[in-house]
C-alpha cells in the first residue's frame, strides 16, 4: 500500500480518536456529576466508568495512530491497537456484568474474564517489540524466535485463565518463566546471521534453556536441591545476554570506558550472587556476598542506563577510522512543518503529511590535507594549520 495513502489513513484515525476522547470526556462529567449529586444510581456510575476507560483507551491508541505511519513500527502498532480494542472490550464487560449475566457462572465469570484480560498484556506487548525486532537485519531471529515465544506464552496465559484447576497457578508460573528466559534467549540472539564470532552467545543460550528447564522442573514437582547449579547458569545467560547487547553500543570515543566497565560490574554482581549461594549455609559470608551482590548490581545497572542516555541523546555523529558516521537528523518537513527523524541517505516518509524526505550529509574537511574537521568549524586545522574555508567531501 502507498505510503502517502497509509500515513492519510493514519491522520483520519487521529481524528475520530479525538473525537471519542472529546466525547467519553464530555460523557464522564456530566454522568460523575449527576451521580454525585443525586447520591445514588448504580447505572450512572457504570457509564461514567465506560467514558473513564474509552478516555484511557483513546489516550493509548494515539501514539499507536503516529507509529501507524512509520514503516518500521507498523505492524506493531496495529497489533498494539487490536490489543487495547480487546482489553476495552474485556474490563467494559466487567463494568456492565455481560458474561456474569450471559454463562451463569457468577463471580467466576468476572474472574475468568480479568485474568484473561492480564494474560493479554505482558505477551502482547513483547510481541509489538519483536515485531520491530524482526524487521531488522541484526535481530531478525531474535524477532522471529520472541513472536514465537510471545504465541506459546499468551496461549499458556488464556489455558491458565479459562479454568485449569488445579494446575492453573502452576500455568501461570510456567508462562512467566518461558518468558523471562525467552527474553534473555532472544537478548542472545540479536546479531546472529548477520555477524561472525561470538559463539560465546550459545553458551549463554544453553544456560538459559537449562535454567528455564530446572524452574520448570520444580515448579511441576516441587523437587530438587541444585541451587548451585541453577544460581550458576541463570547467571551465566544473565551475563552473556547484557554482554550481547551492550558491547555493540555505538558510543561516542569518550564514552567508550562504559562498556568494558558495566559488562565487568555485571559479571561481578553474578560472581558475588553464586558465592552467596555456595556459602548460604554461612550466613555472615553469605551476608557479605550479598552485599557485594547488590553493590556491583546498583553500578552495573546505573552504567547500563548511562549508555542507554548516551544512545539516546548524545549527538548521533560518530568519528571512526578517520571517517564521520552521522546515522540520523532531525529536521521539520518543508510542506507541513512536522518535526521528523531521518535515517541518512534512506527516503523517509513525513510522519505528519507522507511527503518523501530525503538527508545527504558531508563531511567538513581541510581542504589543504584533508583533515576531518568535525566540531572545528571556524578553526584552523590542527594538522597543517590552514585557516581557511572548510571543504566538504
């Protein structure tokens, strides 16, 4: 489908969802108003309630409605849309009483009904990541194994939700665990197909399949005493997946240290957390091992967050092997004025009117020895000392 075409449609839904916020708003005060001042009327606070949840509803499909536009985020966007319209639909039933009235069943319905309603949630908003996941070249099978998962999980979820008793707390125990290690499985993943090295990564796949496999295990027999050995290869997948994703973190050259430094505070953190558990008969040395646990947990995950604001709002122009890397722009669309982020040298779509935008950027350099001179505007070159106008390349 066009482009222009998609982000039109996208522009239309905007609108109606304005209009339904506007008038569950509108709805919401005149119903809360007339309840409160006539002190009674059970149905008027159920249709206050209906304009409270279709507002949130509407406040959470606008932000879908902007990534409808993108290419990228598309699919997850309307999957993220279908989901809210089901969950609207699931607590509306619970607000009118439908399916206790329709089944018979009394307040096991409304139970039955809100738990399925929570299982919906956590799977599906795994599934809207992975779907953008899939879409790229460097985790693609981390995309297509997590959307798979994410299936598997919400299915184990609904069974779970629709009446498995006696097993139905086990279910829930199970899903939570496939996912938890399907995550760092997934984590594992990202760059296979596309990079070479790093087998490292299968030894952390194995311990986490191994790890999801031993709390299964005990979640459905209530046996074994191998905390050593599950402590050590959760820990393990654990490390190896924040490895995974932190070391390809494109930093600028100043803030490279954080690398090495948050991979080594994790990997002491999950040292301290197996020491603790060999020595859990001490309690002072297991004390101390704690302690130290949590010590390089806090500095592992503060060095984590820190690359995380480095990648997000550090200036995108890196300088490497003597070349500038500028990977996006910000600039306002010339036809309709809507701020919009460009990838470099790939046609972008505007997200407000769909006009095709396009960024070529070059680099500013000496023109006497050629000379990068990023950030030296107005300088003189500090490798032959020419003061004149900067060239581009």
């Amino acid at each position: 489908m066009d482009e222009l075409l998609l982000s039109r449609r996208a522009a239309e839904l905007r609108k109606i969802i304005i209009r339904i916020l506007l008038t569950s708003l509108a709805i919401g005060a005149v119903g809360g108003a007339a309840a409160i001042l006539l002190g009674r009327g059970d149905f008027i606070w159920r249709v206050v309630g209906t304009a409270v949840l279709t507002t949130g509803a509407m406040l959470l499909m606008w932000p879908l409605s902007v990534l409808l536009g993108k290419e990228l985020w598309r699919d997850s966007a309307m999957l993220g849309l279908v989901v809210i319209v089901l969950e609207y639909l699931v607590i509306l039933s619970m607000i009118w009483e439908w399916v206790r009235h329709l089944t018979g069943w009394g307040w096991r319905a409304e139970e039955v009904v809100g738990m399925t309603g929570a299982g919906l949630i956590l799977p599906s908003l795994a599934a809207m990541g992975f779907l953008v996941a899939r879409q790229k070249p460097l985790s693609r099978w981390a995309g297509r194994f997590g959307l798979t998962l994410s299936g598997i999980v919400l299915a184990i979820f609904l069974t779970a939700a629709w009446g498995a008793y006696p097993w139905d707390n086990k279910l829930w125990e199970t899903g939570f665990t496939l996912g938890g290690y399907g995550l760092l499985i997934a984590a594992l993943l990202v760059g296979v197909g596309v990079e070479r090295g790093r087998h490292w990564r299968w030894l952390g796949i194995l311990g986490a399949a191994a790890g999801c496999a031993m709390w299964i295990g005990h979640v459905w027999t209530r046996t074994g005493d191998a905390a050593e050995l599950f402590t050590g290869v959760t820990c393990m997948a654990i490390v190896l997946a924040h490895a995974n994703l932190v070391i390809r973190a494109p930093l600028p050259v100043g803030g490279k240290w954080l690398i090495p430094a948050t991979i080594l505070a994790m990997l002491a953190a999950a040292l301290a957390v197996e020491a603790a558990t060999f020595t859990r008969a001490t309690y002072q040395m297991a004390e101390t091992f704690g302690r130290c646990a949590g010590a390089a947990g806090i500095i592992a995950a503060c060095g984590t967050l820190a690359i995380g604001v480095l990648i997000r709002f550090a200036p995108k122009i890196i300088v490497a092997d003597d070349h500038v890397v500028l990977r996006e722009a910000r600039l306002l669309c010339p036809v309709c004025g809507k701020r919009n982020r460009l990838l470099v040298g790939q046609m972008t779509p505007c997200s407000g009117c769909g006009a095709k935008l396009t960024v070529q950027v070059q680099e500013p350099r000496c023109p006497q020895c050629g000379y990068l001179m990023v950030g030296l505007a107005g300088r003189a070159c500090p490798e032959c000392g020419h003061a004149g106008q900067i060239a581009s390349a």
